[in-house]
C-alpha cells in the first residue's frame, strides 16, 4: 500500500473509534433512570453527574490547546469534571446533589465538547504535518482519549453495579450458567524468560507504565488452569475462611507486602464475610449480575479483593501468581517463544470464541467456556471472563518516563499500595486486551470484575 494511503487510513480509523467509545459510555448513562443522575452508587466515588461531565472535560483539557489551538468556552466545567480518581486513604465526600450542575447544563457542555474537538481534528489529523505536544503526535493524544473512555466505561459499569435494580432500566440478559463440568488441575511451567513492556522504537501505542521493554527469568512453578471458582470460594467460606485470622495476615512475608497487617483489619471492621457481589437469602447465596439477582453460578469465577483472593490462596496452601508467572502462563510457549495473545497472533477483535470481552455480554461465563482461548501450556480464560490479581505491586519498569501530558496516570499510584490485575473482563474493550496492558487497584476495593487464580512454587 502507498505511504499516503496509510496516513489517511490511520487518523480515519481513530475518528471511529472515539466515535464508539463515546457511545459505549452514553449507553452506560442510559441504563440509569433518569432521576438517579445524582445518586452516589460507591461511597469513595463520584456522583454519576460528575463522570458524565468528566469523559469530556478530560479529552477538553488534554487537546484544545495542547495540539488543536481551541480556546476553552467554559472553563469552570473544564476544571470542575477535571479528575475523577479516588484519593487514597483520605475521607469520603460529602458533597450535596445541588452542589452539582443541572444535566441540562452537563449534557449541553459534553454536546459543545464533542462538536468542537470534532470539527478540528478532522481538519488537524489531515494536515500534511499534524500537530504534536513534546513529540507525542496528535494521534498518541488521541489513543489516551480513547484508551481513557474506554477504562471509564469499565470502571462506570462496576459503579452502576452496585445501584439497586429498580433505579435501571433493566435488560434482561440471557445468562449462561454451566458448560462442560470443571475439572481442576494445575499446570506446570517450565522456568524461561518472559518480555515486560514495549520499546519506544516500536511506535505502538501504550501507556506511560508499559514502558521500556525488559526481560525476566521466571524459576518452574505450577498454575491453575481454570480462575477460581465461585463453587471453590465457597468451600473456603465454608472452612471458615473469613473467620481465620492466619489466612489474612502475610506472617511470612513471602511478597515483602507492605499491606501485610492490614487485611485482616480490613476484614475485621468492614465486617467483610463474603465476595461484594453475592447476597445472602435465607438460607441461600444469591449473585448480583448487574440486571438481576440469580442464584449463585458455581461455574462462574469469583470476583474479590486481593485480600480475599490471597486469604483463598493460604488457605489452599498456594499463593497469587507474580505479574511475570502470570504472562509466563499466558504468553509463553514450551518452545520459548512467545506469543502475542495467549491463543497465537489471531486478534481478538473479529473471533467471538477466543474468550469473554470487548462488551459482548455484561456477565461471566463459566471459566472453561472458551477453549479455543487457551495458551500454550494449556492455561485457559486468561484474557476475559475477569482481570485476575497478581501478587506485583504497581511500580514503574526500567527507563519509565511520565507523560509529560499526564504525569499522574501512572506515577500518583506508584505508593506500594496498588497491585498489577491482568487479563480482562466482560467489559474490557479489545485495544486493551495487549500483553502489556497493566492494570492496577488497592488491594482491599471488591467491586470490580476481578478474580484470580493461584500458583504453586
Ligand atoms: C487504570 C483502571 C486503575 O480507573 O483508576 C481512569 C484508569 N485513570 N482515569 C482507574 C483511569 C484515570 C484507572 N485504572
């Protein structure tokens, strides 16, 4: 193909994908009724007016002057819907409904947004040399728009989870709730060297974090080959899991975890007792998908904190994989080679059997539903179907550089308090479903599609 066909086809191809993105997230919107905009569904989160507000003020503030030469028409929402993270370990907001906009005046600024990043990039992507921002090209600007959208539209759905199902307009979703019975075994990997990271020299997009490339040796270690089950989970509760203090508490500093004295106390005063998303009834288990209460999918993988998953893991004897036995697992070959994707080089984005993401189902599916999906030693569901915990506290690779457009994405989290989650869930979109796409939360939040599986060493 001519180099010029190749340089239209790009920026055309991320006009539609921001064009999808954006309508990802006004689909999540619609599933709230219309007068719980204001509700706050997660006490350390946002209202729902807010992010509403924020996925456009975000793309706002990183491109109108940076790369497109827009003078800003309403500042004081710029600033406002500016950022829409937790801050750790500080108080819960307090703030009121009325402290905030009406939608009229929120819904009027995204549309203003929209229409006016809109009408410049088209003309910005085209020109013979596009614009830049410290050598990071308008279409590197654009890739954190989109990628940025696209974790909210995740994030958005664990919040709108935790709504009660009478302020959603509910869709009823076809459940699929067993395949062939799960038979568990562990795997064993040989010891080899798996690649962390990409090079800059690459071109391919990537965050700040997934910088530079390096190489680690990883010793022989065994992995299950399945995520644990909600049926599995449930043995553990009925061992009296949550009521054993030695399971929560890192006696012998196997991680070197500085979060090691404070599960249990974690568990202790929030009373934790079971997953965030099952419900007890009478004298049964019930799970909360996020448009119904169904009973409980023993197939299925348990979604939990990391402190429960490494409560499990001790329990079971076994630990959480690191971030490296995790790839090894995923990525690597007996031939030592290694893979783009757990199942080869086929992209994920066209082949509907190789695993549960990129928003084809809002649920989990059984953790052996998609064979076609499995790695080269055999381990299976290791992209969708739930991120999955490692024991790899978040930190920067080897020749890590902020971006200088958004020097806290990454840097602000690297504190020893946040863990690396790999894989996907239901509701992760397939750009992110790259090998070196690292994810991270605090050890003790329950309410995202995370699992895990454990290793033996
Ligand atoms: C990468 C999913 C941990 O939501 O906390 C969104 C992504 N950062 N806006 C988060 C993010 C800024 C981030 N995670």
């Amino acid at each position: 193909m001519p180099a010029t066909q190749i340089d239209v086809a790009i920026p055309h191809q991320l006009m539609d994908e921001l064009a999808a993105a954006r309508l990802r997230t006004d689909e999540l919107f619609a599933i709230v009724k219309s007068d719980s905009l204001y509700d706050r569904p997660i006490a350390e989160r946002h209202r729902i007016v807010f992010y509403i507000g924020h996925l456009e003020a975000f793309d706002w503030n990183l491109l109108h002057d940076r790369v497109l030469s827009l003078k800003s028409f309403h500042p004081q929402f710029d600033r406002l819907f500016a950022f829409g993270i937790d801050p750790v370990g500080g108080g819960l907001p307090n703030d009121q409904p009325s402290d905030w906009p009406s939608i009229t005046a929120v819904r009027e600024y995204v549309a203003a947004v929209r229409n006016t990043l809109d009408e410049k990039l088209a003309d910005a992507l085209f020109e013979p040399n596009p614009p830049s921002s410290d050598g990071f090209p308008l279409t590197a600007l654009l890739n954190v728009a989109i990628e940025h959208r696209l974790m909210h539209a995740e994030t958005l759905a664990y919040m709108l989870h935790q709504m009660p199902l009478d302020r959603k307009i509910v869709y009823n979703e076809p459940l699929e709730l067993s395949a062939s019975p799960v038979i568990h075994r562990a795997i064993e990997i040989p010891s080899g060297t798996v690649t962390q990271g990409l090079t800059r020299a690459s071109g391919h997009f990537g965050w700040d974090n997934e910088f530079e490339s390096h190489r680690i040796s990883v010793p022989a270690f065994s992995i299950d080959q399945y995520k644990v089950t909600n049926r599995q989970y449930l043995e553990f509760m009925e061992a009296g899991g949550y009521q054993t203090r030695e399971f929560w508490t890192n006696g012998d500093d196997e991680d070197n975890d500085p979060n090691r004295d404070s599960d249990w106390r974690w568990r202790s005063e929030r009373g934790v007792s079971h997953p965030a998303f099952w419900k007890h009834d009478q004298d049964q288990w019930l799970y909360r998908t996020m448009f119904a209460d169904v009973a409980l999918p023993l197939d299925w993988p348990v979604y939990v904190s990391q402190a429960e998953a490494k409560a499990y893991a001790r329990w079971a004897g076994k630990s959480l994989p690191t971030e490296a036995e995790w790839q090894r697992a995923a990525y690597g070959t007996p031939d030592g080679e290694e893979r783009e994707y757990p199942w080869g080089s086929e992209s994920p984005g066209g082949n509907r059997d190789l695993g549960n993401f990129d928003f084809t189902r809002w649920s989990p599916v059984p953790v052996n539903a998609f064979p076609e999906g499995q790695s080269a030693f055999g381990v299976h569901g290791m992209l969708g179907n739930g991120w999955e915990w490692t024991s790899t506290q978040f930190a920067p690779f080897p020749g890590f550089e902020p971006f200088p457009f958004y020097r806290g994405y990454s840097a602000d989290f690297f504190d020893g308090k946040h863990l690396v989650m790999k894989g996907g869930s239901a509701r992760t979109a397939v750009c992110m479903l790259r090998r070196t796409f690292r994810n991270w939360f605090q050890p003790h939040y329950q309410y995202i599609y995370t699992g895990f599986r454990c290793v033996s060493r």
